[in-house]
C-alpha cells in the first residue's frame, strides 16, 4: 500500500513539474536589458521573463519591442500613451495624457534637460519612454518619424520579472500611475507566479516522496536483518 501512495505521489509532482515548466517556456522568455534607460526599475544587463503573446499592450505596461524606425533592434520602454491619447512632456519629463498630469513614483530622480513635445498617438500605436528621462533613447528622440510613435503589433511581450541578478530578482508590480485614465491601463502580472510555484512544488514532492520510501526501504532491511 505505501508503495502505491508514493507511486502516486512522485506522479503527481511529475505532473505538477512539468505542467508548471510547460507554462513558463511557452508563454515565457528572458531578455537582456541593454542600456540604463529604463533605471531604476530595470538596470542596464538585468535579465527579465517577459510573457509573449499577452494581447494588447496598456499605458504603464513596460514592453519588448522592435522597429525598423528605431533601427530594428529589441528594446525595452514604458508605454505611456496608446492611440488616441494626446501626450505631452515638458523639460523636467513630466507628462500629462489627456490632459491629465501623471505622476510617475518609479522615475530616476535625475534633472532632466529635453525638449518639450505634443502628441497625438495614432490609433493602433504606441508613444514609449524610458524611466530614466534624462538618459533614454525613446518616443521623444524619434519626433519626426510618425510623431515618435511604434506599432502596437510590433510588441513582442510584457515584462513582468527581474531574475538576474539574484539581488534584484522579483515580480515587476503593475503601476497605477495611469489608473485615473482608464483602459487600456497596466496589466497584472500572468501566470509567472503561480507556474513557477507549481513547478517547485512538484519538485519538492517528488524527492520527497523518494526520500520517505528509501528510507522506509531502509528500515525494511534493518528489521530483516535483526531477525536473521
């Protein structure tokens, strides 16, 4: 009987393992933060799990992206107006969208020396920036080509974990700078959390399982012994 419970005990955290991993590899993947631009939220070689194929991207969702515009390499910005918003900033990196000014907590307290600008997104693109305003490439370097703007469908993926290095590694928490203008605001975190877990889980009862049931061997053979 106890071999049968730890039968399906070590099948069980099978299942668990690999289901949890399934999640992670197909819906997850780790990118590389190239430059400083987005400090202090993501530091210049920090590696993040950004989710892939998660929909549309909402103001204060920080993105992997690419284009051709921006020269076709993959970046990492904030989205901080979609199409239709009208944004504007000022030489302190300041923003106001719809003419509602954000207050940004995650910013670099950096001065910040830029040109001030007005937007209006197109539908069906993105206006991006960096956190650190005074040392990004971002929206606001790209003016004269469609007012700075990027695709939408040109999104690879959301960010939404640091896990290198070890000292900074965690779950990046959904912002609610823009909540006061309504959808398309940050999205929560997907299933990073909860399959990951589930895998560690299923790790944790598959050795345990097989040290319960050596050691019972064990003590088996320890009591044959005795009796011989």
């Amino acid at each position: 009987m106890a071999s049968i419970v730890q039968g399906v005990v070590i099948a069980l955290g099978f299942v668990m393992l690999v289901g949890g991993f399934a999640v992670l590899a197909v819906q997850y993947r780790p990118y590389k933060i190239p430059t400083g631009s987005m400090s202090p939220t993501l530091e210049s070689g920090d590696t993040v799990l950004a989710r892939t194929g998660a929909g549309s991207a909402g103001r204060g969702d920080i993105v992997v992206f690419q284009d051709q515009d921006w020269g076709n390499a993959t970046l990492v910005k904030r989205v901080v107006a979609v199409g239709g918003d009208t944004v504007s900033g000022d030489a302190a990196g300041r923003i106001t969208v719809n003419g509602k000014p954000v207050t940004e907590p995650y910013l670099e307290p950096a001065k910040v020396m830029a040109t001030g600008f007005s937007v209006t997104v197109p539908e069906g693109r993105l206006f991006l920036l960096g956190d650190f305003r005074g040392n990004s490439m971002d929206s606001r370097s790209h003016l004269d080509v469609a007012f700075g703007t990027v695709p939408a469908s040109g999104v690879k993926a959301r960010v939404e974990a640091v896990v290198q290095p070890m000292s900074r590694a965690g779950l990046q928490q959904r912002t609610e700078a823009f909540a006061e203008l309504g959808a398309p605001g940050a999205h929560e975190p997907g299933p990073l959390v909860p399959a990951a877990w589930t895998s560690v889980g299923g790790a944790v009862l598959i050795v345990l399982a097989s040290a319960v049931g050596w050691v019972a061997s064990l003590i088996r053979r320890l009591r044959g012994r005795r009796r011989a």
